[in-house]
C-alpha cells in the first residue's frame, strides 16, 4: 500500500480527533517528512520524550493518517478508497 499512497500524492499526517487539526511530520532536518516521525508536531500532542527532548509517544487521541489535497485521510478511510480509473 506505500507504493499507492505515494504514487497518489498522499502524504504522512496526524489528527487530533477531538479539535480535527492536522500536521505533517517532519524530518530532524525540519522538512516534510515522506514518513511518520514525531518530529514538528504540537507540543501540547506529545505524551512523553527522551533525555535529549525528541518526541517518544503522541497523547492516545492523536492518530496517524494521511494528507491529500488539505484533507485527512484516517488508514481505515484510505484502505477503502478504489484506485481505479
């Protein structure tokens, strides 16, 4: 499925479920990242970080997904969409 979402321009993302705000992850080099780091994300959604600060853990209502065109897809939503022509 990696091979579809990037051949289809989605991007890793994350959602608060509660709010609906959405980031993208970003490398330790502060660009978008093409996977799902912690990296860039609010603050107020990481739970726990190690001893040099970086992110470990993001709060239970934080969920992965992807980005497409400025809407949010949830993994269950994108499994669902048909790819055809």
């Amino acid at each position: 499925m990696e091979r579809l979402i990037t051949d289809f321009c989605f991007l890793p993302a994350y959602q608060d479920v509660f709010t609906g705000e959405t980031h993208l992850p970003l490398g330790v080099d502060g660009v978008v990242s093409s996977t799902h780091t912690l990296y860039g994300l609010p603050d107020t959604w990481v739970l726990a970080r190690d001893d040099e600060g970086h992110p470990l853990v993001l709060k239970a209502h934080i969920i992965a997904g992807f980005m497409r065109s400025g809407r949010f897809y949830s993994p269950e939503e994108l499994a669902s969409i048909s790819y055809d022509a």
